[in-house]
C-alpha cells in the first residue's frame, strides 16, 4: 500500500536531513521532488498542484526558514497538508435514523462491490446491528447467490431476492420484509456495470427515490487509479454519493485514487479494503494514513486490530505464564496465530514506524516464515513444547523431517524462542528497566 510514494518521500526527506538551515530554492527543489513523487503515484494533476502550493505557503514563512530542524518542520507541515487532503477527520457511516436505515452500495462491475456489502455487514453485525442483506443486481448471473453464500458464511441475514422481477421491485421488498422483522440496518448491492449508462443509472435513481438510503456508497477500485476518481464523480453527479470505499488498496503500490478522490468529489473516504477476507475492512482515518504514507506507522490501527483478534482471556492467560515463567512453544505459537489474523507481515510492519525504510534496504518479510515455524512446533512432542531444553540432536532431526525443514531451522526456532523467554521474563520483573538490566536494550 502506497509503497511507491512512500519510497520516493522517503528519499526527499533523508536529503533534508542534517541540513541545518534550508533557503527558499531549497525548499523549491524539495517542492518539486514531492511533486513529482505525487503525479508518479497517479494522484490528480489538479489536487498535486494545490498541494504543493499549501505546502509552500507555509513553508517559506518563519516555521522553516528560521527553525532549528528545518527538515522536521517541513516533514510537520507535509504530514499536516497530507492529513487535510485525505479529509482531516474520520466520517464513520451515519446510522441515525429511525430503523431500518438503508445503505445502498453502487458501483462499477468489478470493483468488489459484493464482496464489500458482506464485509460491511460483518462490521455491522460485530457493533450488535441486526443486518439485512439484499442483493439487487439482477444483471450479473450468480450475483444474487453469491452474496447468500457470503451471508451465510458471516452468518448474517440475506433477503430472497426474485431475479425475475426488477431491482426496483426486490428494493421495496426487502425494505418492507426488513421493516416487519425489525431489521436496524439494510444493506442493498445493486447492479454494477462495465462503463456508466443511462439505464444503470435511471435504475439507481429510481431505487434512491423508493428506499431513501441514509447512505450512498460508491465502492471503486483502487488499482484503477484516477479513473475510479473520475467514475466516482461522474456517480456523484447523478446520485449526490455519501462517501466512498477503496477496494484491493492492498495491492495498489502508487495511492493515487486515494489522495485524490476527497479533493475531486468532496466525498468522504469512509472505508479501505485491504485483502480478500471478511474481516479486511478498515475504517478510513486520515490522520492515520497520511503517518503511513510518510513512514511514521499506525500504532493506533494495530493496537485496535490486535485488540480485535486477542481475546481478554487470552491476555490474561500469558500474563500468568510472564509472572510464573512458563510461556512455552504452545503459547508461542498461539501468539503466531493470532499474528496471522491480523494480517500479512507486510500490512503488520507498515503500521510499525521507519519500516519503509528497511523494505528500501530489501529487508522484506517472508510470509512461509511463520508457516515453516507452525510446521516445526506441530511436529514436536506435547512434551518437547512444553519443555525446549530436553530437544537435543536425534529429536531436533526428527522435527525437521516431520516438519519438512532443515535441522538450522529448527536450531534457528529454539534460539529465536530462547530470546523470546529471555524478553518476556525481563519484561515481567521489571518493564522497561528489566529489558536494559537483561541486556536487551541497547540505551
């Protein structure tokens, strides 16, 4: 995500750095680069140049030229632009009105629109919401189907939509069926298409005209780059949208639709797709992007996806294991788990801050680690993990045949769980300072 752009920001700042005061051609030279950076990353033309002119403006003035760190001043100031263009603030999905309230998702054919009316209802259901899904595209064979195959996987209501009548018709239905049965929120998936046409969109219209969404939701593609801005506007135009949700922005290295769609349409990002499974749909907060992009992390969306993931029982549990010192292979492994809910190595590490930095170096993760690692403690005893000391040569040969490994890495997994213990009993004496008295700080 963003990889590209954040690359080339990366490379703009470090030549700032050290520097101890920056004249105006400096920072026009600086200007340029971060220009430059944004049109390589398909951001609009339009939204670049306005973007670099508020940088500017600020930039000149007395908060950089006469500063003691000019580089963190303008670093400050870049984060801060960045943040006002993605929309300052997040804009959660606005639910308050009487029930059922209506949320009609629309689209382009392929942009993952049905995929994301389930993962949309699966966030729904988790807040305590009595979500009803309808699925209104008549047009796409095996369209209805497959979103009553994904509701029945999240375990989530889905209307029993009649392909033979209109998507007008199956609209008002549903409103009505989730009406009597004291649904609190209907989520409608209606027909997408190749290129925008009359008929698509009279049809949306007279939809929005019969159930009066609360909300409309234009879902784009995020590989499309600039072309899923301009289709969101032209949507826009005819349907007055709600706000917009990102999909596959995991697998779009450059951001460009992203950084321009709240500047063109003036519409809301609301959500980010970020992977093909239910749960791989993140609120959108502005603030915690722009970090992202400009390599400063996002702490504040690993904690709530950890949180997510971890239950308090779970918690509680390795806590007595720190106090008693008896963390052993199978809580390291639940820990590797629980890691791999989250999400990928590199989705984790892009919200760690610097990582970017050590991904230009070509240190990437390997995603087979953590598979290699399950294999080798499967392979084992219940008596080997719950005591590491007693695997020895002949048993560490054994693992490594039954897992499919070498014997290095199992050696490699016992000296990487040794530290672990070593770090965890440090941490339960004495935090912080019992990381630097074992020796595990360098500071």
């Amino acid at each position: 995500m963003f990889e590209g752009l954040t690359e080339k920001l990366n490379g703009v700042f470090k030549a700032l750095k050290g520097r101890g005061k920056l004249t105006e051609k400096d920072i026009d030279l600086v200007l340029k680069e971060i220009r430059m950076a944004l049109l390589e990353a398909d951001v609009n033309f339009k939204v670049a140049k306005q973007f670099v002119a508020a940088i500017r403006e600020r930039a000149v003035g007395q908060e950089v030229l006469e500063s003691l760190t000019p580089a963190q001043q303008v670093i400050k100031i870049v984060r801060d632009e960045m943040t006002s263009l993605l929309g300052e603030k997040r804009c959660d999905l606005d639910l308050g009105a009487r029930p059922p309230v209506t949320i009609l998702l629309t689209g382009l054919q392929g942009s993952g629109k049905t995929t994301t009316c389930s993962k949309l209802a699966r966030r729904l259901k988790n807040e305590k919401k009595k979500v009803l899904l309808v699925p209104a595209d008549t047009h796409r064979p095996a369209a209805i189907t497959q979103l009553k195959k994904l509701g029945q996987d999240l375990a989530v209501d889905v209307y029993n939509s009649d392909p033979s009548i209109s998507p007008l018709e199956i609209s008002r239905k549903a409103l009505e069926y989730a009406r009597t049965n004291t649904f609190d929120v209907v989520l409608i998936d209606s027909a997408g298409r190749l290129q925008i046409d009359e008929p698509l969109m009279q049809e949306l219209c007279e939809i929005k005209e019969a159930v009066d969404p609360k909300e409309i939701l234009f879902v784009a593609d995020a590989m499309t780059g600039q072309e899923a801005v301009n289709v969101a506007l032209e949507f826009d135009k005819v349907l007055d949208i709600t706000g917009v949700i990102l999909t596959k922005l995991d697998g779009d290295a450059r951001g460009g639709a992203a950084l321009s769609i709240k500047a063109v349409t003036g519409k809301p990002l609301k959500f980010i797709g970020t992977g093909e499974k239910s749960d791989a749909l993140e609120p959108f907060y502005p603030d915690r992007m722009a970090s992202r992009i400009l390599d400063m992390g996002d702490v504040f969306s690993l904690i709530e996806k950890a949180e997510e993931v971890f239950e308090s029982e779970d918690v509680e549990n390795l806590q007595k294991k720190l106090k008693t010192n008896s963390f052993d292979l199978d809580d390291f492994k639940k820990q590797l788990q629980a890691m791999k809910k989250i999400g990928s190595m590199d989705q984790i590490l892009g919200m760690i801050p610097g990582m970017g930095a050590l991904k230009q170096k070509g240190l990437k993760p390997d995603e087979g680690e953590l598979d290699k690692i399950e294999a080798i403690i499967n392979s084992m005893t219940a008596k080997e993990r719950k005591s590491p000391s007693i695997i020895k040569g002949s048993r560490r040969l054994r693992i490594s045949r039954g897992s499919g490994t070498q014997v290095q890495d199992v050696n490699k997994l016992l000296k990487n769980f040794q530290q672990t213990q070593k770090m965890m009993k440090s941490i339960s004496k004495g935090g912080l300072k019992g990381l630097k008295r074992g020796g595990m700080l360098p500071f």
